[in-house]
C-alpha cells in the first residue's frame, strides 16, 4: 500500500525523462509506475555505459598489448561493481 499523502489523487502523466530540471521543479511525489520507468531507463542507460566501457577496453587490448592489463584489469573490476549497482538497484526496487 502507498503511504505517501495524496499518492492516490496524482493525476497520470507522462514523465519525460530527458527534460529540464524546471519540469520537474512542480513534480512531489512519483507513483509506483513512475518510479519502475525511471529505474527501468536508468538501467538501461548504466547497462548501455558498461556495455560501451567493455567495447573500448576490448579494442585498446588489441592496439596496445600487454603494457595496459594492469590498467585492463583495474577497469574490468570497475565494470564489475557498476554491474553489481545496476543489479542492486533492482533488487532494492523490487524489496521495497
């Protein structure tokens, strides 16, 4: 059950993610939907990065050679804990 005040009485609306910050000045409570949008786009825009991050990383190991694996490494263990936010935060959404 929502405990928020007046979670109930928002009208629906569409958010737009991609606007300004003044859009969202207005804005004091999200629904449940809207809150599962925006953890929906945030994951995939991290999913989106990290994929990015393993491509580059792939192609600076074909160009430079073995000078950059301790560089390589560190960033594979980066990538490994933003997978585990990413995965994180959905787990904490679902809990709650």
């Amino acid at each position: 059950m929502d405990t928020r005040p007046h979670a109930s009485r928002q009208p629906t609306r569409t958010l737009d993610l991609g606007s300004s910050e003044e859009s969202w000045s207005t804005i004091r409570y999200l629904t449940n939907e809207e809150r599962d949008q925006i953890d929906l786009q945030a994951r995939l825009i991290l999913t989106k990065c990290a994929d990015r991050v393993k491509e580059m990383e792939a192609l600076e190991t074909r160009t430079k050679g073995p000078s950059y694996i301790d560089q390589r490494n560190l960033r594979n263990r980066r990538l490994q804990v933003l997978r585990f936010v990413v995965r994180q935060s959905g787990a904490c959404r679902k809990s709650s």
